[in-house]
C-alpha cells in the first residue's frame, strides 16, 4: 500500500511496489530486478528480489521473490494464448517449490469469496484442479499409469462471514492432520494500474495475507507460520477507487497546467478518505474469471500434476 499524500493507493504487486520509489530510490539496497520478454507468447516477466529487511521496509513487502507475469491478451477468448500462459506459469511455479524432481504431496488453497465475483479467483481455480491424493492413496499409482506422482489435494476456506474462524486456523488445521509438503495458495489482488487488471500474474515464495488487497488484515499464511513451504498466486482484479481518481486528476493537471488555482503540489492534499473503501473492477469480470481461472489451474496442474505422468 502506497501513501501518496493524504490518501492511499494500494497493491498487492511487488512490480508496483518498486515503480512506486522515487527516482531518488531507483538503486534500493537488497532489491534486485531480472526482467525478461517471451516475444512469441508476448509474455513480459520481471522478477523482483526483495534480499534484505531494509528493503523490504522500504517497498512495504516481506523478503522473498516475486515474478510478475504481464500478458496483455490474457482477458481475450484465445485458448491457445492462455494454454501459453499456463505453460510459463507452470515453469516459474516449479522454480518456486522446492525439490520438484522428488515425489510431493501439495495442497492448493483457494481464498476468497464464491459469492462475489472478483473475489472468486481461488475458488474457480479449485474448481478445474486435477486432484490425485484420494485416488493415489485409495488404488495406487498405476491408476494414473506411472511408478511416480504428486499427491494433489486442495482446499477452499471460504470466509471469516461463513465459517467464523480464521483462514489460517482453517488452513493450519488441515495442514497438520494430511502433512503436505507445500501449499500453492491462490487470491485475487488489488492493482495500481488499470492497464494491470485481469493482465498480470504474480507468484511468490513469500505466502500472502488474506484480504489485504482490500484492507482485511488476516493471520498470514506463510512458511514460517505453517511449517511447510508457501507459494502464493494472485491476479489484479480490483483498483481501488481513490488511485483511479487520482490519476484522472494528474493526467488533467497534466494536460491544463495552466488550470486557474491548480496546482500539481494541490493534488497532495486533496482527500480521497471516502472513496480508501470502494474498489472498482471491469464490466465483464464474470467471463474474464472464468477464463484466467482456468488458466491459473491449468499450470499448476501442469507444474505439478504432471509431473510424472506417462508422456
């Protein structure tokens, strides 16, 4: 969450978390940034590495690493162009989880709210898993055909309003009774830019806190509360409604400098404190999380359900 002046602009995204530093700032100590461009897939992937605790202070993250994937059409219908998505998913989650080439029971969490549409990210995802623990632990591997296999199990919490207990006592709860040995945890996040929305993934090895894309501050889900591995994944799919304002203020500013009586350094203290609590998302956000939930499960059964099938 950034703080510009008197309101407040949130992200959940490391990328604009670090874009949100002054020039001043641009060479942070303990963050390094890997940037790389998939020209056929039209894929732009930045790495961000938050290596110390000054850093992470500073851009308001905890110290890990987070890819952002960026894919322009990944709100349009073209099923081959998000099976690509899938596959450079699949890639950076493997490259997140530890010791891939070994057998692994996982767990997929998927947070959110069913009942209202950008918050169903997680659940949807859940929805399309290719999930194997039940049916590897009840017949055996040679029911999928293969000697080697991820134990996949997944599970959705639903919310604090429902169940009246938190997320990650649900969480800790079933991690201890079936042990696995990672969790892929899965929410909707909160964006700074429109341009971002429905159009980015980001994946992290830090684990993530649920409902802060919009202010609802919950027990972490995290390696270190949990004892196991989290890797978490998140799709911008709300901005909220003072950063929209804000910059439709800053772009007119830009375009009338010469505006009686205002002034850049005005835009400062204007206060957006009524629009810190409504949060803004597209008119079609039913049919696009649909379609990047797919997407979503998709490489992570690819990156781990996978696995060890027969080719």
């Amino acid at each position: 969450m950034q703080n510009n002046g008197s309101y407040q602009m949130r992200t959940d995204l490391a990328l604009e978390a670090r874009e949100s530093i002054s020039e001043a700032d641009s060479e942070l100590r303990g963050v390094r940034v890997e940037e790389y461009y998939h020209e056929e897939e039209d894929i732009h992937v930045t790495k961000v590495m938050i290596d110390t605790k000054n850093a992470a202070k500073a851009m308001g993250k905890p110290m890990g690493i987070y890819v952002t994937m960026e894919a322009p059409a990944m709100v349009e219908p073209d099923d081959g162009y998000h099976r690509e998505i899938s596959q450079r998913l699949a890639e950076e989650i493997r490259q997140l989880l530890p010791d891939m080439e070994i057998e692994q029971s996982i767990l997929v969490v998927g947070l959110g709210n069913r009942e209202v549409t950008a918050d169903a990210l997680g659940p949807q995802v859940v929805d399309n898993l290719f999930i194997t623990r039940h049916i590897v632990k009840e017949y055996g591997k040679a029911a999928y055909n293969c000697e080697k296999m991820n134990l996949v199990s997944a599970l959705e919490p639903g919310v604090m309003a429902k169940t009246g207990m938190e997320t990650a006592e649900i969480v800790k709860g079933v991690v201890t009774e079936t042990a696995p040995n990672a969790l892929i945890v899965i929410d909707a996040l909160a964006a700074r830019s429109i341009r971002r929305l429905n159009r980015t993934i980001q994946i992290t090895n830090t684990g993530i806190q649920p409902g802060s894309g919009v202010g609802n501050h919950r027990n972490a889900l995290t390696r270190e509360s949990l004892g196991v591995p989290v890797i978490a994944i998140g799709i911008p799919t709300v901005v909220d409604a003072a950063t929209i304002v804000g910059d439709a203020l800053e772009k007119l500013l830009e375009e009338e400098k010469d505006l009686a009586g205002i002034k850049c350094r005005e835009k400062q203290k204007l206060n957006f404190a009524e629009l810190n609590n409504m949060y803004m998302t597209g008119k079609d956000i039913d049919a696009v999380i649909k379609r990047v939930s797919y997407t979503v499960s998709e490489g992570i059964n690819i990156a781990v359900g996978e696995a060890f099938l027969p080719e």
